[in-house]
C-alpha cells in the first residue's frame, strides 16, 4: 500500500488547504495549461471587441463604437487581470505545496517533473 504525502498550508483568509503531492503536480500543470490558453483567449477576446465596435459604429455613430471600444476592452482587461491572477495564485499555491522552490518555475523541465509526480 501506497502512503500519500498530504501537504496543509494555512492561508491568508485563516483556513487550511490540503493537497497530496499528485494533487499539487495537477493543479500545477492545469495552471500552465491556462497561462498558455489565457493568450490564445486574449487574442480571440480583442478581435471580437473590435469587430463589434466596427458594426455599432457602421450602424449609429463613431463616437457609440469608440464608447463600446472602451467599455469593452476595460472589461476584457479587467477579467484578463482576474485570470492572471488566480492562474499566478493556483501556481503558487502548488509549488507551495510541493514544497519546492518559487524559481522551479521558470525550470524548462517543470512540466516533465510534474507529470513524473503524477505517474
């Protein structure tokens, strides 16, 4: 029977987050599967907005498009800066966990160890 290493960490907000150490070495690597998807959605997100803001301004006027321009892309940056964010927290947290080093995570053989954890 196999043990398994179960790691708690008291967090800022007063309760405990336990994971195992394949739990960790997942939720790492489903937060670098985001980091790089999160760019790919950016992308999508801007055309989107412009194109958008392209056919409001055909339709009424230019100064509506530059408005939803705007808006929008405040609130595409708002939630790009919320996903970012917790993408960095979820990385953190299991590197925390694996009781590694935060410099692990520029390693270029990271995803290779997380998934020998994994097995």
């Amino acid at each position: 029977m196999k043990s398994k290493m179960i790691v708690s960490l008291q967090s800022k907000r007063g309760f405990d987050m336990t994971l195992t150490k394949k739990q960790a070495a997942q939720l790492c690597i489903d937060a670098l599967n985001s980091e790089n998807k999160l760019k790919q959605k950016v992308i999508l997100v801007i055309v989107n907005i412009v194109l958008i803001s392209a056919v409001i301004t055909y339709l009424t006027s230019w100064y509506f498009g530059l408005a939803c321009l705007l808006v929008c892309g405040l609130l595409g940056q708002f939630a790009h800066e919320r996903m970012d964010n917790s993408i960095q927290a979820r990385k953190l947290l299991a590197i925390k966990s694996l009781n590694w080093q935060e410099s692990e995570l520029e390693n270029p053989d990271l995803l290779a160890k997380l998934t020998k954890i994994i097995g």
